[in-house]
C-alpha cells in the first residue's frame, strides 16, 4: 500500500485535481467504450472549467468532504463530496492510474464518507471501470446500472408541449421542492452553480411540475419531475433545441425511468448502458435524470 498523505483539499489544489480527473476519466472511457460509440475524448478546456468551477463551490460549503492524497508532496488523488440536507453526495473522485490499486483510492473515499456520517441517504454516479465498481459495493452502495440515449433527434416526432417556460434564480424554492419529492433531498447552493453553467426550462402546471438543465447542444443534463408527463416535457423541450442534423446524448438513465427512454426511442435515438448509479438508504429517484457530478 502506498504512504499517502491525506489532507483536505485546498483552492491550490484545483488545477492538479482537475488534470486528475480529466486523465484517470479519459482512461476509463477508452478502456470501457463500445465500438458503436463515437471515441472518446479528453475532457475539452471549457468543461475543465466548469468542473473547477464546482468544485470551487464544494470547498466553500464542504470543506469537510473534498480531500486529496499526496505522495513525496504531488497530488495523486483527489475526493470531492457534498451533503446537502440529509443526502451525503460523491461529486468527484479519482487516482492518477499510476497510484491506482495501492489503497489510495480506499483512504480517499474513507475521508470523503466520513463528511456523510449521520446522512440517510447516498448517492453517486459511477463508471463501469471493474475495480471502481468493486470498491464502492464493498462501500455498501446498491449498484444501479446506467442507460443513455443518443442520436439525431427527429424533428417530426417533436411534440407541441405547453406551459414551459425558461427558468431563473428566481425558481430555486420550486426546484428544491421537486427536487425533494424525486430524490428525499434540496439541491440548495448547488442551483446557483448549474444556473450558471446550463440553461433552465420550467413546467408549472396545476397537475404537476419539473425543471431541467439543458447544455449548449440541448441535452438535458439533470431533469426532475413531480410527474412523469412534465418530466418527458422538458425532456422534449431541451431536445427541440438541439441543432437539427446534430447528435444529442442524454446520461444517466437508470431503469425506473423508463419515461425517458420512451422520450429517446420516439426521438429516434438508440439506447446503450454505461456505468452506475450508487445509492444507499434510498431507491432510484424517479421522474429523475441526474447529473453526472451534482447528482
């Protein structure tokens, strides 16, 4: 086992943290992508960013769940974590793949759960890398396995969708709300950052409500619901902004939400399976598409 040092993360430790995670991620991918699927990629400058932007957010209201490990006086890991009422949440966590395997990765994720002593509940998204997968069942987690839909959204197959609107700070008490009814817990604080980073639709409906985050290319990145037909409509909004002719991927998909597999096929997209939701205390949230890292 190696010596590690393990100390709480500092905002000096972003930079070092970022490339950690963009290179043991990237790893991950070329080592578990299918042929069907485009090749992987580095993690562009843009969402390096963004990824330190949240990060950066997670130090200020958790400094007790973000830790690094350290040999001879490099960062070599790092674990980024959240509690946000009484859900204890991983956002982030990687090795450099030369540490990786000499239970660095296994003190890390000690620091990290120790910040969710007391929570009810836990949740994160994991990849399919084998030995991830190992580590956090023995954690206890329940393993969910993850879908995504992509493709060239069909235009004709669009729907009309009524009472959606675009969102702002001024929604945050609604999404709470919602997000409490799908997955037992508020985002809070961490609204501010998606609004920064996403665009927000809203549907508000006397029957019902939901909010998504939509990137740039109009995939819907995180999507909560009350109902399953409003979450299927700010699925479909945040599609009908996507560029026609250009392909869309939609994460995260776990087998309780089936509505937006039902959005993906009439879309004409195609479904794959990739990763894992883990979860303790609680069933898969649903109507609920989450995020990859503020879950």
């Amino acid at each position: 086992m190696t010596q590690a040092l393990i100390r709480p993360a500092r905002e000096s430790d972003l930079e070092a943290m970022a490339a950690i995670t963009a290179a043991s991620y990237h790893a991950v991918d070329e080592r578990t992508f299918q042929r069907a699927w485009p090749d992987p990629v580095p993690r562009p400058p843009s969402r390096n960013g963004a990824w330190m932007n949240r990060t950066r957010q997670a130090l200020r209201t958790d400094p007790g769940g973000c830790w690094v490990a350290e040999v001879d006086g490099v960062v070599v890991g790092g674990a980024i974590s959240r509690v946000r009422e009484l859900m204890w949440i991983l956002a982030s966590f990687a090795v450099t793949p030369g540490h990786q395997g000499q239970g660095v990765g296994t003190q890390l994720l000690a620091a990290a759960m120790h910040h969710g002593r007391g929570c009810l509940r836990g949740m994160f998204a994991s990849s399919a890398d084998p030995g991830a997968v190992r580590r956090y069942r023995l954690a206890g987690f329940t393993l969910h396995p993850q879908m995504f839909v992509t493709g060239v959204v069909d235009r004709s197959a669009i729907p009309v969708v009524d009472r959606v609107r675009e969102g702002s700070a001024g929604d945050i008490h609604l999404l709470d709300s919602i997000d409490r009814a799908t997955r037992g817990a508020a985002h809070l604080s961490d609204h501010e950052v998606l609004l920064e980073q996403f665009r927000l639709i809203v549907c508000e409906r006397s029957s019902g409500s939901a909010y998504a985050y939509v990137a740039e290319d109009g995939a819907p990145v995180l999507v909560a619901g009350t109902t399953r037909r409003t979450a299927s409509d700010v699925m479909w909004e945040a599609l009908a902004s996507s560029a026609p002719g250009t392909s869309v991927a939609v994460h995260h998909v776990t087998a309780a939400n089936e509505w937006a597999l039902d959005v993906g096929l009439a879309a004409r997209m195609s479904v794959h399976q990739s990763g894992y939701l883990c979860l303790r205390g609680m069933a898969p949230p649903s109507p609920y598409v989450h995020h990859g890292s503020m879950l």
